[in-house]
C-alpha cells in the first residue's frame, strides 16, 4: 500500500463525499413528462409541491448546522474542564500513585482527543461549503413560450431536480454531525469512566503518610476531581443540542 493510497483513505474518512442523488435521477425532460396533466389545477398543486420539496433541503441545513453549532459549544465548555480536571494528575501531593496517574492520564487522554473528534466534525458540519443546485436562471424564458401545463410541469421538473442533488448536500451534513455526536458519547463515556476510577481510588486507596498514617490528600484530590466534572456535566446539560 503505497502513501497515496494510505492518504486517500484517510482523506475519505476526514472529508465526506457527497453520494450520488436518490431522488429525482432521471432528466428534467423525464420528469416533466411523467408531471404533465391537463387539469390546471392539479399541475397548479403539483407545483406547489415541488415547490415544497425544493425549501425542504434548506430548512434541513439551517437545523444541522444550528445544532452542530450548539455542539461547539458544549464540546468548549467539557475540554475547559477535563483539562482543568487532568491538571491534577501533575500534583503529586494529591495523587502519588504512578499506576493509578498513567490510569487517569489515558482516560483524560481519551476523552480529550474525543471531544476534539467530535468538534472537527461538528466544524465540518457547520462550515464546509458546498454548491447547492437551483433551477436555471434562463429557464423561464423557455417556460414562457409553453402552454400552462407543460410550463408548470417543466418548473416542477427544475425543482424537483435541484431537490435531489441538495437532498445529496443534507445526508453529507447529516453525517458530519452524527460522527460528531458518536465522538461527543465516546468523550462522555471516558470522562464516566475516569469519574467511576476516582470514586474507586477515594474508597480503596489511600497511601501512607510519612507518619504512618493515610495521607488526607488523595481523598480530598478525588472530590475535587469529581467535583469538577459533575460541574461540567451540568454545563454540558445545558449546552447539548436537544434531538
């Protein structure tokens, strides 16, 4: 496998492409055929669906794009404080355990580098652009030398058409902020797992002093860890995009 293949796949999975339309993929011209009626009031509600169906993408991205960008938040505010919540693995008068250190410091590891994930995708979600498809500029001097039938079902036909190809755009965005969402539970899953081994170092561990006694610190290090992300967990409640 040579470097050019190796970066094309990596490529692949960073940067989405847009799938072929599913909707809408024979020609306008056939698509306009199989609309033509000559009921004017049944070409007139056609019309308006296609009409209907061609807003339907556009609404779709405004609502990917608002949440992804309420997921920026959130995955903000959780970094702040899993690093605030990591920085306690460098005191070593409140965790002086080296196993128990390199425990935290890959769950903390894990968890950042996941909302990290988790906010490039919601990045490309929000702000990578594509070229959306419209009817042509041109085409209603066509449609003006046509009977009403044939004028409503070409302008349907354009429509309809476009509203495929943008149908296209909205599974690609759909799919940044669905990987986004997937890397946002993996983070959250760590950060549990790390709060579950704090609660467990609080209980059964607690090293000696040079007294003898059990050194009161590591205790006091948990809660304070454990404080600290039951406060962002709080603030992620708030700021995650309801579904």
């Amino acid at each position: 496998m040579t470097i050019r293949t190796m970066w094309r796949k990596i490529r692949g999975r960073l940067i989405l492409e847009l799938p072929d339309p599913r909707a809408y993929r024979e020609s306008e011209q056939a698509i306009a055929d199989s609309l033509l009626t000559d009921d004017p009031e049944l070409a007139k509600f056609l019309l308006d669906e296609a009409e209907a169906s061609s807003r339907r993408p556009f609404e779709s991205a405004e609502s990917i794009e608002r949440r992804a960008t309420t997921l920026q938040g959130a995955v903000a505010i959780a970094t702040t404080f899993t690093l605030t919540g990591s920085a306690l693995l460098f005191d070593r008068t409140k965790l002086s355990s080296d196993g128990w250190r390199v425990a935290f410091a890959v769950l903390f590891l894990l968890a950042i580098v996941s909302f990290v994930c988790s906010g490039v995708r919601a990045l490309s979600a929000s702000s990578r652009t594509f070229r959306w498809s419209f009817p042509g500029w041109n085409d209603i001097f066509d449609r003006a030398r046509l009977e009403t039938p044939r004028a409503y079902a070409t302008r349907s036909a354009s429509l309809l058409k476009a509203a495929g190809i943008n149908q296209a755009i909205i599974e690609t965005k759909a799919g940044y902020l669905n990987a986004a969402v997937r890397w946002f539970r993996a983070a959250l899953l760590f950060l549990v797992l790390a709060t579950i081994a704090m609660l467990v170092y609080a209980i059964v561990y607690s090293p000696p002093d040079a007294t003898g006694g059990n050194a009161p610190t590591a205790p006091s290090a948990c809660r304070i860890a454990n404080h600290s992300i039951v406060a962002y967990v709080t603030e992620l409640c708030r700021a995650t995009p309801s579904r």
